[in-house]
C-alpha cells in the first residue's frame, strides 16, 4: 500500500528549522549586548560625553561660576591658536620628543626582543627586569629623572667630575633643548620594555623550520635576520610605530614634573600648555580647542601612518 507524502512537509520543516536558529542567534546576540552594555556604558560617559563636550566648549568663552552664561565666539578659540607662537613651539616640541623617542624604543625594543629571545640563564628574570619601568609611576620616575639631571644631580657627576666630558655642569632642565633631551631619555627608557614584549611576543610566532631552512643554504645570523625574522614581525613593528607616535604626541606627566614646560615655556608641549590654560588660568575654551587640534593631528598622522604601512605591504606583494 502506498503512503501519499505532501511535498508541503519538507518546506515547512526547513521553516521551522530556519526559524529556531535565528531564535537562537537572536538570543546570542542579546546574551553579547548584555555583556557589552556595562563596558560600552563605561566608554560613553567618561570617553565619548568628555570629548563631546570638550569640543563643545572649544566654541565658546567658557565660564566655569555655577549659574553664570557662557559667551558663543565661534572659531576664535582656534584663530586664536594659529596666532598662539607658544601654541607652534608646544607643537613642535611634542614632535621633537616623538622624533627622539620613537626609533630608539623600537630599535632597542627589537633588540632587546632578539636577545631575550634567545635561550639563556635568567631569561624570565631579564624579561621582568626590562618591563619593569613600564609599570613604574610616571610621577615617581619623572622625579627621579628630575634628580638625576639636576645640576648637582647623578648625569652631571658623571660628566663633569667623573669622567671629565663637560668643563662645567650642564642646566640640563634650564634650556629647551637640553630639558627636551632629559625628558626623552626618561620616555625611551620607560618605553623600552613595552615595545620589547610586543616584538617578543611576534617573535614566538616566526617559524622554527624557516630558520632551519635558511641556516642549512648557508645564510648568516643578518641574513637570517633580514629574510626570516624581520618580514615575520613586520606587523608588529607597524603596530608598535604607530602606538609610540600616539604616545610621543601625547606627552604630559614627564614634562609637566621635570620642566614644567619652562623656562619661559620653551619646553612646552600641547598637553602641558593645554593643562596650563584650563586649568591654571581657567581658559577652558582656549584649552578645549587646543585639545580638540591635538585631537585631529593625531588622527591625522595615524591615517597617514597606516596608509603609508599599507602601501609597502602591498607593494612587497
């Protein structure tokens, strides 16, 4: 006896299957926003409402009082920056500590990475050695680099009585140029061993068996190097490039303890000068919108930073 079959039911069964999965993905993704909500709570109110109104304020004479009404001047705020020469000599003073800090912590970085890479005695104790400073305060190294490059400090001892390089002791924090140097030598020290656990971290993941391969054709340590090792932690550098620029543009608790953007504000950088006019003369428009330009320079040299990094990738395609 033959059984008639409705060739409805596999349709319906494939609805019906259709249906519980997306009730299951629904339920996925309710169960994921639950757990974001709390964090991207967090984000709005101390990152995002900060930066909104930050940028708001930048359009107006602010006044701080309780009850008293702030004055709408549109862009002078930001006309008044372009004619700020303090403002030009903040700005270039953050890019001359970016240029002096970003490639020594990342050859030094990589270096360091390349040593502790290999197998030693003590290895986790020199790795936990050179992370150290990373998690160091920068108040408290910020005052002990204020007392090694003091006039009477442990730098000139060294130069002047020790080993007889200076005639005289050096004003290290007494002068643009040398208070720029005494803050970078901090942020290349501190910096070094975070760049030097990323690099390590890259190095963990280059092929044991290319290395192999290449010392069996009869390449050296460099070759090695630069044909193996290098194309293999190429994204990492790129990663650590870009975050180092960020934070070289983004310079503050070194040169406001050591220097206090002095003398004369000429070690000034945009975030001490902005800290400066918000909070020390209570100009929080003229202090948002320098917040808001150091804003847009970073994002800009970012975007040029990762297209240029985009670029040679694909041309080393």
């Amino acid at each position: 006896m033959l059984t008639a079959i409705d060739p409805a039911a596999p349709a319906a069964g494939t609805a019906g299957s259709a249906i519980r999965k997306r009730h299951r993905t629904t339920r996925r993704s309710r169960a994921a926003l639950l757990f974001i909500a709390p964090g991207f709570l967090l984000f709005t109110l101390l990152i995002i409402y900060p930066m909104v109104r930050a940028f708001q304020m930048s359009f107006y004479d602010w006044n701080i009082v309780a009850g008293s009404v702030s004055r709408y001047i549109g862009f002078d705020n930001y006309v008044r920056a372009y004619h700020d020469p303090v403002f030009w000599r903040a700005l270039a003073n953050s890019g001359v500590y970016m240029a002096f800090t970003v490639p020594p912590q990342i050859v030094l970085g990589l270096v360091v990475a390349l040593l502790l890479n290999a197998k030693a005695p003590a290895r986790p104790l020199f790795r936990v050695l050179f992370y150290l400073p990373v998690v160091t305060s920068w108040v408290v190294v910020s005052l002990l680099f204020q007392y090694l490059f003091a006039d009477s400090g442990l730098v000139n001892w060294m130069l002047h009585d020790v080993t007889h390089l200076t005639s005289t002791p050096t004003s290290w924090l007494a002068g643009r140029w040398t208070g720029l140097v005494a803050v970078a030598a901090l942020g290349v020290w501190k910096g070094i061993g975070w760049s030097m656990m990323i690099f390590l971290a890259a190095l963990q993941g280059v092929p044991k068996e290319l290395q192999e391969a290449a010392a069996v054709d009869g390449a050296g340590a460099w070759r090695r190097f630069t044909a193996v090792t290098l194309p293999a932690v190429r994204p990492a550098a790129v990663f650590v490039t870009v975050m180092l620029v960020i934070g070289g543009l983004n310079v503050f608790a070194s040169v406001l303890l050591m220097t206090g953007g002095g003398p004369a504000d000429s070690t000034q950088v945009l975030l001490t000068y902005m800290y400066q006019q918000a909070f020390k003369y209570l100009d929080f428009g003229y202090g948002s919108a320098i917040a808001v330009l150091l804003t847009l320079i970073v994002f800009v040299v970012s975007m040029i930073q990762l297209r240029l990094f985009r670029g040679d990738q694909e041309v080393d395609r």
